[in-house]
C-alpha cells in the first residue's frame, strides 16, 4: 500500500510527524485521485495487432518446418510422417493453410 511506509515510520518514532503527516495526507489523495482519472480513460485496445515483417518471418519459418517434414516423412522418418501433432499445436495462418492441406493430402 502506498501509506504503509508513512504510517510505519510514525508508528515507530522514526521521521518528523510534521513532514509525514502531511506527505501521507497528500499521498492518500493522490490515491483516490488517479482511479477517478482512470475512469476518463478510454479503454485499452482488446485486439493486438503483430508488426507485418513479424508475420511474414512466422510464415517463413513454418514453411521451412513443412518443407523439412516433408523431406523426413520422404526419408522414412516415422516422427515426421506424423504432422497431426505439430498442426494441432498452433494457429494456422493464411498463407500456410493451403500447404497444410497439401502436404497432409499426401
């Protein structure tokens, strides 16, 4: 709590009451102050927008990860002919959707 400090000080002899006192006094208006303010504030924004080049980074990655599945489902890598596993832990994009669907198609 914001008065805690204050109040402990005085509660133990430390500090001139005369400075605390008021200091406290100040601090617990300022306490009820800012929530009121709060209230004239409009409201955070619920949606997060990625910066593109992040999403098109994210995009190449899952590409690469596709394309080396692909080459170890190929190469008889039972871990890797199993995909489901890894489709199912993410969310899908739209550039990537398609090749999902292809490579599970095959």
């Amino acid at each position: 709590m914001v008065l805690d400090r204050p109040v402990n000080a005085i509660a133990k002899g430390h500090g001139d009451p005369a400075v605390l006192g008021p200091h406290s006094t100040a601090l617990a208006a300022e306490r009820t102050r800012i929530p009121e303010e709060l209230t004239h504030e409009p409201p955070a924004p619920k949606d997060v927008a990625l910066h593109p080049t992040i999403l098109k980074r994210y995009e190449e990655q899952l590409e690469r990860l596709e394309k080396a599945l692909a080459k170890g489902a190929k190469a008889g890598d039972a871990e890797a002919a199993k995909p489901s596993e890894i489709w199912s832990k993410r969310s899908p994009c739209s550039a990537t959707q398609s090749a999902q669907a292809a490579y599970l198609s095959e």
